[in-house]
C-alpha cells in the first residue's frame, strides 16, 4: 500500500509530526488564537484534563524529549541510575524549549516526578509549578474530598494568573467533550481488537497521544477523520501473534521501538502507552444535581485504571491485567519498563505471576525513551512470537 | 527508612546503648512469642508510623526498612537480595524492598535471630516515598493479609495546610483506628493514646537537646553515623513507651557529661581525637560497609554535626511535637512533616539552616541509588547550596544494603580529595577561593 493509496496516511502522518514536534508549535499557535489564555504543562501520567479546559486552559502532556533530544545539561541533574524522561524534560526546560507552557502540573505518578516538581520551583521560581496529590485513598468521602480540594487549589492557582474562574457549566461541558473523545479512543481500540492489521498499534499510538497537546475540540476531530478514513482503508490482514504491552505508562518507548515489535509478528492489541487519556475507563457521568467536580474527582477513584502508580486497595493485582489479555483475545503480554521505573517495575513481578497462574506467556525488556538499538529488542520479540505461535508460550 | 539499633561493635558501648540493645531484644523476643501471648502484630514503616496509636492497643510494630538496614549492617543482605532478584525482582529497584522480600523468603528470621511472625495487618503509611505503595502491594500478595492505607499528602512547599490535616485525620479516624481495633478486637483508648503522646513529646524533647547539642565545638555528638543510633528507639517501636523516655534521658545525661568533659564526637574507635571538619550530611547511610563509611570520616577528624537522615522518621528540631491534646491531628503533623515527605526546596531550606545554624564548613550527599525519594534532586540541591552558603559539598553515590554498590576504593578517594580541599580552605594563602563551589562531585 502507497501512502497516495492510503486514505489514512495523512491524518496519521499530521498526528505524528505533532507528536513529534518538540517545539509545541500547536501550543504556540493556539496561544495565538487564544490571546491571554494560558497553556499548561504536566508529566505523566494523569491530570484531569476536563479541569483545564473547563477554565479555559490548554493542557499539554510532556512526555520528555523522547529520542529526538541531545541531552547537555539533563544529565548533570540527575543520576546514572534514575530513569530517562525527567533528564530529557530538565534539558527541554534549561533549552527553552517549554517557553510556550505558562507553567507545569508534576501529579504524583513517583518520586521522580514529584522531585522534579521542586527542582522546576527551584529552577524557575517565576514559572508557575504545582504537584497534583492525586489519592491513594478510594474512598469519595476521604481520598475523594481532599482530591477535590486539590483541584479547586489548582483552579484557583491558576485563576490568579489568568484563567478564568471554575464554573460548572463549563466543567459540564468539559467533561462532555472528554466522554466525546474517550467514546472515540475506545473505538479506535475496538478496531485494534477486531482488526489490527487496519491499524497498526503504532499509528493509533501518534494518533492518540496527538490529543495530549491540543484542545479536546481538535482532538475529537482529528479522531474522527481518522476512523472516517479507516473505513475506506484496505489492508491485507498478517497472521501475527497478539500482544498487549504493559509497564509503559509514563516514559514513552521511541516509535521506532513499537514499529520494531510490530515487525518482528506482534499485533499490539491493547497497551498502556498513553494511559494518561484512557485513565478513566468508563465516561464520567454527572447527575443533575452533582457537582461536576466531585464527579470528575469520584471518577478518578471508581473508574481509575489499575495501573502501578495507583494504589489497588481491595482489588487483586493482576487480575485487570488479565481482564484486558482475555478481552483483546491476546496470546501473550510483553512487558515493556522504562529502566530504573521504580513503580513498573515493583509491579512486574506480581503480574508475572498473576499471567503465570492464568497460563498467559509473557515476555519483558526494559528500555530507555531515546533507546536507539532495536536489534536486541526485534530477537526477543521476534523469539517470543515464535513461541506463542508454535507451542503457546512458555510463561 | 531509619537507622537504628544494630550498635552491636561499637567500640565503646554507653548505658544509653545497653539499654536500646535490651528494648530491642526484649521486642523481638515478644515478637516472636507473639502468636502464644495473643498479641497482634502490624508491619509498618518509619516514616509515617503511628506507632503510640500500635501501642496504645497492645500491639507490636514490625518495621520492614529495619530489619533490612540490620540484615545490611549482619552482611546477610547480598543474599537475600540475590534471592529477591532470583524470584523476578529487578536490578534496578529500590534494595530495601528485594532485602526484605529476601529476608521473608529465607525464613522471616530477624536481627536478634529470632523469627518475626507474619503481620496479622500491613498498615500502610504511605508518607514521603512511592515504593511504600509497592512494597506493602508485594506484602499483601505474599502474607494474603488485609492492609490498612494511610495516605499522607505530600508537602511541596513545606506546609501543613488545613485540607492536608483534615485528610489524614479523617482518614484515621475512620479507617486506620477501626481496623486496628477490628483486628486486635479491642476499643482504642483515647486516654491511653493521649499519655503515650505525651511520653513522646518528653522523648522527643530530649532527642532534640541531644541534636542541639552539635552546634557546640567540639560537638559532643556525631549527628549521622551516630545520630541513627540516637533515632532507633524513637524511629522504631518504642516512640510513646516509658524505655523511650528513660532512653532519651540517658542520652541527654550522657551528652551533658561529654560537654562537661568537652569531649568531642564519639566514633567507632573512642571519642575523637581532634574535630578538623564540621559537616552536615544529606542522604542515607550506606549499611553494609557502616563502619568503613564511618571510618573515612572520623579517622580525618570530621564530624557530622547535623543530618536530614536522621530525620526521615520525624523532624523535631523545627518545633514539631506530638501533642496529647490534639491527639490525631498530631500524628497527621507528624506524618506529614517527616523529611521526605517535604517539597526539594523545603529540603533545600533545612539543609542551609543546619550549614548556618551549626557552623559547618562543608556539606556531603551520599546519593544512595535504591532510594528515588531521597536522590532525584539531589545534583540541584547541591549546587543549589553551595550557591546559597558558600561552603562546597561533595557528592558521593552507593547503596543501602546492596553492597555492589558500595565502590570503597573511590569513595574513600572523592573523601580524601574533598577533606584535600576543605584543609586547603583553612589555608587562605592556598589557592582556594574562600566562597563559591567547588564541589567534589
Ligand atoms: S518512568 Fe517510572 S520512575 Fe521514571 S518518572 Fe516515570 S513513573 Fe517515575
Ligand atoms: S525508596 Fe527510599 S524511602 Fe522508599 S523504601 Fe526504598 S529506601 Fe526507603
């Protein structure tokens, strides 16, 4: 298939220079159509982003500076032994390159994260920097009212700089848009289940992720086009082995890395990469009567993915993993860390052993965002695929 | 995370010392006689713990990060590390966590020799650090027991505000207090709760006087290496007893004695011999090579007057106490003060008040790679420090309890270079500027 014969391939290439584009360009250009408005930043691997929009803000996920980024002054802040994204992100800040973020939200994914949400007030004391204390506690009366406090803070913060006083109305409408497009997320998904071949995991990976920098609006129409044009997308299916990929929620594997996975027989069913806008797994919904603040505050607590920076408290671990293997019809999981990802990588051995007892094979590397050998990688891809294929795996 | 009790070869052994070695043997004797005394045991860390509230309903706190520096400390932890690893558990994760899940998986048998018994509850006091959240999870699976959660909101800009308190304290009241009182049986006595408080306060009262004590010349105290003895009995299982206090008072009685003698710092093999350097130390200890570390201090005469370490359990010396009259709200204060549940800047802030405040001439990170909560930052705050006091820092990397990660040879050596160009300070007609970096990194 030609990219001239390819319905998709425009959408999906606009989608990836977005992704791409370490300039935020888009944040730029919409700071131009929206004079005054503020655009703010935040790490991985959640903020509710209704909450911004709703106050007329544009969110910008920052996801480091992936393997596009020279690293000159990052490395001299951080530790051999600490992972990749808040060196990449120190150096895209100390080059400039976030001058158009009006200031950054660090919610509490891990340590690191948090840290680097006192070096950015350290280092840029006139730049506005907040840390998110999302709950550990699932409780809507305890984790769920002091969460809801957090984000009232956090508008207020953020009114005093500009923005526009919190209104419920508008978080209404906010929340609508970001159902919108989770509606639209979950059918690129779906396609991904029942078709993968139509869409590569790759291509719905820039397609998705795009979303982190523009306003929900734009997202929901660059979603749209992009299924419009799958329809009209002919492409021969492979007998591939199905995968989902897991440990990859906040540091982001280079592109180049899924495409090698896909190469070497995985159909990537189902995956945590940009687990930051499928966070809540079902729409929100808010009565009439509810505050859509507590409704997006409760959603976080009764709708929240399990994920290893989240705190399970009665569920068992491994089993949301395993809803999502049999849910994909996938074969087999490849476990895919950041290096020196405390939270992936303390969780990793208990799913392991929740696949084990369920007979799901598995397969685990670690890598960095700006790995750039893919040859060790595509081997064991390439072996497990063969395994799962021929004898089932061998977990 | 604390330092604590293993002061088995100290050279010199104080009263202070025999009677924590005593509390602790006494306490992993009634550990182990837990199941037939029909007392109720809750596994749970430093930072955070409750342990007046453990105490208050007759129950005996296990605390994991312990038993792992102590393993460290009996160079057990190397294997139960590689059991760890051999069971999945990466390379790259925190070692206190791989120590302890080896440690469970080679018999549960603690420090004293004795076996710890399974936690009838894990009470999870997620205060300053992510792994606690893991740790517990890892716990759970393996003991298929219930786990009581305490989030502790962390404190970016240093201050308890209203919400904060209110989180915790409603939180305790409605979840931690009933499942303590669900699994012991028993109704928590508020009375009882409030005087073990205020035996905390007197303790915590006296640990203070014995930090303070440091600002003098010579300090009578070593306020890191010697200082994790100071905090055992206060980071562990006895904040809130009557041994705490008698503990603390001998302390206090035994550093008054050195300042009367105008004895200096007491290190590994006597009291030392001449104060040349003062420090202030950020950053935990390396555990398995603990008196080798020491050693390269004080055989060159430097003494660490002050550290954030010693402080992970809980910060007094800006004031905290626990209050009897406002019993939940100051376990909430606590929690939340403890250092590493305090923003990089605070950090940054306790860090040059200890420079100014106990007249250090340097200051020194060890940048232990296990523990993300302490490290990541740790390259800022100390150029951030030097910037603000003037007075260089050195920078050195190891590990907790993995002692692949202890590099002796060039530890000693950034030492050495960094006590080079303290000594070369002292010296203005050496070339070394007076201010400014110049840092040993
Ligand atoms: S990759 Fe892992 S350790 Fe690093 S910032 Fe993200 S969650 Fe934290
Ligand atoms: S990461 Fe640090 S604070 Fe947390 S358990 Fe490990 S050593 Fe302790």
């Amino acid at each position: 298939m030609t990219n001239q014969a390819d319905p998709a391939a425009s959408v999906i290439a606009r989608a990836q220079s977005i992704v791409e584009d370490l300039t935020f360009a888009e944040v730029t250009r919409w700071k131009r159509e929206h004079t005054g408005a503020l655009a703010v930043g935040y790490m991985p691997v959640y903020v509710p982003r209704p909450l911004f929009e709703a106050i007329g803000c544009l969110p910008v996920a920052v996801f480091g500076g992936g393997d596009r980024t020279d690293i000159i002054r990052g490395d001299s802040y951080f530790q051999s032994y600490i992972c990749h994204i808040p060196r990449s992100t120190i150096e895209l800040a100390l080059s400039g390159a976030l001058a158009p973020l009006d200031g950054m939200i660090f919610p509490s994914t891990c340590d690191v994260i948090r840290n680097l949400g006192g070096m950015w007030k350290m280092l840029f004391p006139e730049r506005y920097g907040a840390y998110l204390d999302l709950p550990q506690n699932l409780t809507p009366a305890l984790g769920g009212r002091f969460y809801a406090e957090e984000l009232r803070r956090i508008a207020r913060e953020l009114e005093a700089r500009g923005a526009r006083p919190l209104d419920a109305a508008a978080l209404r409408e906010a929340i609508a848009a970001e159902n919108a497009r989770r509606a639209l997320i979950d059918e690129l998904d779906e396609l991904r289940r029942s078709k993968p071949w139509l869409l590569r995991a790759s291509e719905a990976y820039v397609a998705v992720r795009a979303g982190t920098v523009l306003p929900v609006s734009e997202h929901v129409a660059l979603l749209g086009e992009l299924l419009a044009a799958l329809t009209r997308r002919e492409v021969r299916a492979y007998d591939n082995v199905r995968v989902v990929i897991t440990g990859a929620f906040c540091e982001q594997p280079p592109l180049g890395l899924i495409r090698t996975l896909e190469k070497s027989g995985c159909d990537i069913v189902d995956d945590d990469l940009q687990l930051g806008l499928r966070m809540i797994e079902q729409p929100i919904t808010v009565g009439a009567d509810t505050d859509p603040l507590v409704a997006l505050a409760e959603a976080f607590l009764k709708n929240g993915a399990a994920t290893a920076c989240r705190y399970i408290d009665k569920a068992v671990k491994g089993d949301a993993l395993i809803a999502k293997v049999r849910a994909a019809n996938a074969e087999g999981v490849i476990f895919t860390a950041a290096s020196f990802c405390d939270p992936a990588l303390l969780d990793q051995p208990m799913l392991e052993r929740a696949l084990t007892s369920a007979k799901i094979p598995f397969t685990s590397f670690k890598f960095a965002e700006n790995t750039g050998q893919y040859q060790t990688i595509r081997e064991q891809a390439g072996a497990f695929s063969d395994s799962v294929k021929l004898w089932g795996g061998t977990p | 995370m604390s330092g604590a009790a293993a002061a088995s070869n100290v050279a010199q052994k104080d009263d202070s010392q025999r009677r924590q070695k005593e509390m602790i043997a006494d306490h992993f004797a009634k550990l182990e006689r837990a199941k037939e005394d029909g007392r109720k045991v809750v596994y749970t860390f430093v930072p955070g713990n409750l342990t007046e509230l453990l105490r208050a309903l007759d129950i005996l706190p296990v605390l994991p990060e312990i038993n792992a520096l102590q393993s460290g400390m009996r160079g057990k932890s190397a294997g139960y590390i590689a059991e760890a690893e051999k069971a999945g558990h990466s390379e790259d994760v925190c070692t206190y966590v791989k120590c302890d899940l080896g440690m469970m998986l080679s018999g549960n048998v603690g420090p004293t020799g004795t076996k710890i018994p399974p936690p009838d509850l894990l009470l999870l006091s997620y205060t300053g650090c992510f792994t606690f959240l893991k740790w517990f999870e890892l716990l759970k699976e393996a003991y298929k027991c219930e786990v009581a959660m305490l989030h502790v909101p962390y404190m970016p800009d240093g201050v308890v505000t209203p919400d904060m308190r209110r989180y915790v304290v409603d939180q305790l009241r409605d979840q931690i207090i009933p499942a303590l009182e669900r699994v012991t049986g028993k109704k928590l006595d508020l009375d009882e709760l409030a005087r073990r408080l205020a035996l905390s306060r007197q303790a915590e009262d006296d640990l203070v006087a014995v930090w303070e004590s440091a600002r003098r010349r010579p300090s009578p105290i070593d306020g890191y290496f010697g200082g994790v003895y100071y905090i055992g009995p206060m980071f562990t299982a006895f904040r809130g007893t009557e041994e705490a206090v008698a503990y603390y008072r001998s302390l206090k009685a035994e550093v008054d004695e050195r300042i009367a003698q105008k004895l200096g710092a007491q290190t590994p093999d006597g009291p030392i011999a001449q104060e040349k350097y003062r420090l202030v130390i950020e950053g935990p200890p390396n555990w398995t090579s603990f008196y080798d570390f020491w050693r390269m201090f004080s055989r060159e005469g430097a003494v660490p007057v002050a550290s954030t370490y010693t402080r992970v359990g809980g910060l007094y010396d800006t004031g905290f106490r626990h209050d009897p009259e406002h019993p939940l709200e100051s376990l909430a204060d606590y929690c939340l003060g403890c250092y590493t549940n305090l923003g990089l800047p605070s950090r940054v802030d306790l860090l040059e008040r200890y420079i100014k405040d106990y007249s250090a001439d340097g200051f020194l990170i060890n940048s232990v790679k296990s523990c993300n909560s302490f490290s990541a930052g740790q390259l800022l705050i100390l150029r951030e420090l030097e910037k603000r006091t003037g007075v260089p820092g050195a920078f050195i990397e190891s590990d907790l309890v993995d002692p692949r990660y202890f590099g002796k040879a060039n530890i000693e050596n950034r030492i050495q270079s960094y006590f080079q160009m303290l000594e070369a300070r002292k010296e203005p007609t050496r070339a070394q500027p007076q201010s400014g970096s110049g840092s040993v990194a």
